[in-house]
C-alpha cells in the first residue's frame, strides 16, 4: 500500500510539470494565431479601403492640386478608415508612370500616377515586460495596394 500512495504523488507532480511546461507553448501559439487572424483582417480592410480613398482623393484632391497634398489626403482617409492605432500604420507614396520609352505602347494619358498604399502590421503585444526580462516584437508585417490613376479624369483607374 505505501509504494501505490506514492506512486500517485508522483504521478501528479509529473503532470504539473507537464502542465507548466505546455501552458506558456499553448499561450505563445494562441497569441500568433490571433495576431494572423488580425492581420488578414486588416488587410482585407485596407484593400477596399485603399481603393476607396485613391478614387476619392487621390484623383481629384480638395485644395491645392498637388501630389503632396493627394497623398496626404489619401493617408488621412485610410488612417480614419483603418482606425486601428497602436497595431497598424500607413503609409502611402505616388510616382508618375512615365510612357516607357520608344517601345512602349500608346499612353492613354501622360498624367497617370501610381499610388502604393503601404500597411504596417505591428503583432500585439508589442512590448512584454517582466521582472528581469523584457520582449520586444522583432516584426512587423507589411501588405501593400497599387492603384494607378489619372490625376486629372477622375473616371481613369488602370
């Protein structure tokens, strides 16, 4: 009877250990998957909202007709339209698409710019701290959207 009783103390610390040691795995494997599962949705966001805010400032801006001042509207529009602080920035870039050279096809328009809409994804939690040890997220995702438009015919989307 003594060595069954004992037996069966052992069997329970071996299941605390087991358990101490696949509890902080699980937690780690959890908190990947859900920051994936964020990440796919906020790029599926930005998409369509990429879309949206390239076709509605991009084009055509309000005020001054410059590029700077596009851009600056089309970030402002996705940074409203994402709404994610913290976890998510965005940048966004135009170029004008130059004709190509002497090979190139007939250019519909001279005008065409190209908008790269950039998100940045920073996984949560970004900073982990505890005594004696502090985690930083080495990563950030990135997902980026080209539109090309023409600056001047608001109905021109290439």
């Amino acid at each position: 009877m003594p060595g069954r009783a004992r037996r069966g103390l052992a069997a329970r610390g071996q299941m605390t250990v087991e358990l101490a040691v696949v509890v902080p795995a699980a937690i780690v494997v959890a908190l990947i998957v859900l920051n994936l599962m964020w990440f796919v949705e906020a790029c599926a966001a930005f998409d369509q909202a990429a879309l949206d805010a390239v076709v509605a400032h991009g084009v055509s801006p309000a005020g001054e007709q410059e590029g700077s001042a596009a851009v600056a509207q089309v970030t402002a529009a996705l940074e409203r339209a994402m709404g994610r602080e913290g976890t998510c920035e965005v940048e966004v870039s135009a170029q004008v698409v130059s004709g190509g050279g002497e090979a190139a096809p007939l250019v519909v328009s001279p005008f065409l710019t190209r908008y790269t809409c950039t998100l940045v994804y920073r996984p949560w939690p970004r900073l982990l701290r505890m005594p004696g040890v502090t985690y930083e997220a080495p990563l950030a995702l990135r997902h980026e959207r080209e539109l090309v438009v023409d600056r001047y015919r608001p109905g021109v989307v290439v």
